[in-house]
C-alpha cells in the first residue's frame, strides 16, 4: 500500500465526486488507462494473439482487424502498426472517434477506418452482421476482432451469439473449406476482456460495483466471461476453434480524489446504465474516501481474457 495522500474535507470531497460524475466516460477512461497497468496487460495478451497469427501466417498476408468499443485506447498503436491491411475503429463515443480521425489525417495513416455506431446494434444478430461486413467492411474479412471492455455494455445473453456472428460471419475462414482444425491456422482470432463478476474483495471493481447496483438499483454483475467461454467449448460452431482463458490482477491509484472517482463513476456505470441520485452519489463517495483513497489504498480489478482462435495447427498464445 502507497502513503496516504494529503487529507480532503468533506465539502471539498463531496464536490469532488459530484463533479467527476458529470464527466464524460472517454475521459473516464483515459484516466484509467493513465494510471493502471490494465492497457499494459490488456497489450500483453494481445501482443500474443498477434505473435500467434503471425506464426501461423504467411510473411506477405496483412492481417485485418475490428476494433469494438476501444477506439482511441494505447493498444491502438499497437493494432494500427500490425493490422496494415485495415484497421476498423467501431465506437459509440463520437469524441473518441475524432481524437484518432485526427491523429489519422494529421500522420497520413490511410488504412485506419473509423466507425461511429452502437455494436449492439450494427452487429446485433447475423443479417445485421452480414450487412455491417458488407457496408462498411467493403466484404472483406477479417484476422482479428477485439472487444476490450465494450461486453461491459452489453446484457451477457447477447455475448454467446455476438461471438458465434463474429466468429462465423467476420472472421478469415480456414484455407480450404472442409480442411482438418488441425492441420490448419490459427487463421484469425477475437480477443475479450472484462472485469471478473464474483469478488469477496473489498478493494477490487467488482465487489465495488456489485456492492452499490445491488443496494441502489437491485441489480449484480452476471457478466461471467469464463462461463461463457465454458458454453462456446460446447457449441459446434466453435469445433474448429481454440477458446482460452486467463484472469489477471490489474491496479488503479491516482492521488487525485476527483480522477480517482471518475474511474469509480465509469465502473458504477453511472449516469450510462445507473443514474445515481446526488445522495446516493455522496454515499458512494464517501464509501471509497474511508476505505480506499484516504488510506493509498488502489482499486484493484481483476480482469478476465477471453480468446477465441480459428485452427488448431499452433497452439495459441495466452
């Protein structure tokens, strides 16, 4: 634990947090990413779905991919330098979207694509992903998909076919129709991440979360990504597929009580799924002064990866 910063009055903390509630959730999570390691472990694993694919593919295929909800995040760069046969930037956040168009336009980046729409709805079932590929894809498909934290938006009924859509509709196939899982790839793949749904620790985003939605709103986090990963192992359309799995611990901590609230308003979700009322925002507030922010105490959030690999010929990175 890191020294305790300097202490706040009350006043001066409640109109901190009152004020970090109204800020808008792509600045929300530029602080996050600032002053975590998530987007380090976040281009960890990612680093090692593109070291797989280019393994497994030949030198001169450029890899393509789709970017949900993550649009203006570091692992940007990242996707940029290798997906040099596209890059697709899907996103609800129009502010996101215009930081890279002019990062875009200003370094001549001609294959970075962004697209401003909801993914729950553009990719809502098969037609609509067929006409999303079609439309704004140009047809073509793609190595890789990502969904860094955008599942955090969406109920997780709706995960197992978006991934099935994704998997079946978006994604490179194998070289030849028919040919052994085995033989071939990994061709393509989507990576997913998103906060664990169960924790007994105080400390960490989940028992945060659950903790305050279940009191205020009646509502607990059941956006299980492992349990999904369990129902894709035994669903057919996944059987030339390898489904992967691991949890990570990530740290936040910032000594600026009004930034370090407005990660606590993002992972509330407030005001984008819960409007917290100003007094149950002072409860929340003074709940992470006591037992977080006054003691040095970070918020720790614990961090699934799920990744989805089409053919088994190389066993894929984690």
């Amino acid at each position: 634990m890191r020294p305790a910063p300097p202490p706040l009055a009350l006043e001066q903390r409640l109109e901190m947090g009152h004020r970090a509630a109204q800020g808008a959730m792509y600045r929300q999570d530029k602080i996050w990413s600032r002053f975590s390691n998530d987007k380090v472990d976040i281009a960890h694993v990612l680093t090692a779905v593109l070291r797989t694919l280019h393994k497994a593919l030949p030198l001169d295929a450029p890899l393509t991919a789709l970017s949900i909800g993550s649009s203006n995040e570091p692992q940007f760069r990242i996707l940029e330098a290798a997906c040099r046969g596209g890059l697709f930037l899907l996103d609800i956040e129009q502010a996101a979207l215009e930081v890279i168009a002019e990062r875009t336009a200003r370094q001549t980046t001609d294959h970075v694509r962004t697209l401003h729409d909801d993914y729950r709805q553009v990719l809502r079932d098969a037609a609509a992903v067929d006409t999303f590929r079609e439309r704004e894809l140009g047809g073509q498909r793609l190595s890789l998909v990502t969904l860094h934290h955008s599942l955090y938006y969406s109920e997780a009924s709706f995960w197992h076919e978006l991934l099935a859509n994704l998997y079946q509709r978006l994604l490179k196939p194998l070289p030849v129709a028919g040919a052994s899982a085995d033989a071939a790839g990994p061709v393509a793949a989507i990576h997913a991440v998103l906060m664990a749904s169960r924790s007994d620790d105080r400390t960490t985003t989940t028992w945060l979360y659950n903790h305050f939605a279940e009191k205020f709103f009646d509502c607990r986090n059941e956006q299980d990504l492992l349990a999904c990963a369990e129902q894709l192992r035994a669903d057919p359309r996944f059987a030339d597929a390898q489904v992967l799995t691991r949890t990570d611990r990530v740290e936040f901590f910032v000594d600026d009580f009004e930034q370090f609230m407005a990660v606590v308003w993002m992972i509330l979700l407030h005001p984008t799924v819960h409007q917290y009322s100003l007094q149950q925002q002072r409860e929340v507030i003074e709940w992470v002064y006591e037992n977080l922010w006054s003691q040095g105490q970070p918020l720790i959030q614990l961090q699934d990866h799920l990744v989805i690999y089409r053919g088994r010929g190389i066993p894929g990175l984690l």
